[in-house]
C-alpha cells in the first residue's frame, strides 16, 4: 500500500510537473510572437524612416549654394573683369573665394575684409 501511494504521488508530480512545463511553453510561445510582432513593427518604422530621410536629403540638394568660380591664373587680373592691376587699381584678395578683385568688383564688409560681389551677393541675397 505504501507504494502504491508512493506510485501515486509519483505520478501526481509528474502530471503537475508536465502541466507547468506546457503552461511555460505556451507562455513563451506567445511572448516569442509579441516579440517577433515588435521586430517586425520596428523594420517597418526603419523603412519609413529611410524613406523621409532620403526625401529630405533629395530636397536639401538643391539648397547649397554654389561655390564661386575660381579666380583666375593671371594674378595680374581682376577676377571678375579682368582689369589689370596698377598704381592706381588696387588688389583686394576676397576673404570667402581667395580671388583677387579690383576695388570696383568687391565689397567692404567691415572688421571682416573685403569680398568680391558674387560672393557678397550669395551671402546677402537680399542686396542684390
């Protein structure tokens, strides 16, 4: 009798223990889709997010302003039209573009130096 009651709750454990092992397996089944839900919700934001931040990039291409041309080689030229330096034409060195331009083709801006006007113009589109 004492084994048979030993058998029993032998058995009686091993049913409660398998009924837990199940209930743990269907909870982490259903934890395992959330999360699987989740990572899927999250690649789909990252898409979006991609999208617009490459809508974005495409706008803002086009919002950069050139840079000015090139000073010429000649150094013994104005950058801009190309009047000779002399005594009397002297050669301010544009403190944006590094190009040198005569006194008629730039600007004084102050404490900052003088710049020639397209790249004064750029700065200060309102001036021109």
């Amino acid at each position: 009798a004492r084994a048979r009651q030993d058998g029993e709750r032998w058995a009686s454990a091993l049913q409660r223990a398998q009924r837990e092992a199940l209930e743990r397996e269907a909870t982490r089944g259903a934890e395992q889709a959330r999360q699987q839900e989740l990572i899927r919700d999250m690649k789909g934001r990252l898409l979006e997010l991609l999208r617009e931040k490459d809508a974005l990039w495409q706008k803002t291409e086009g919002i950069d302003t050139p840079m000015p041309s090139p000073a010429p080689r000649d150094a013994g030229l104005c950058a801009r039209c190309h009047k000779d330096f002399r005594l009397l034409s002297r050669r301010y060195s544009c403190r944006l573009c590094q190009g040198k331009v005569c006194h008629a083709c730039s600007v004084d801006t102050g404490k900052q130096g003088r710049c020639c006007l397209l790249c004064y113009q750029q700065r200060h589109p309102q001036a021109t």
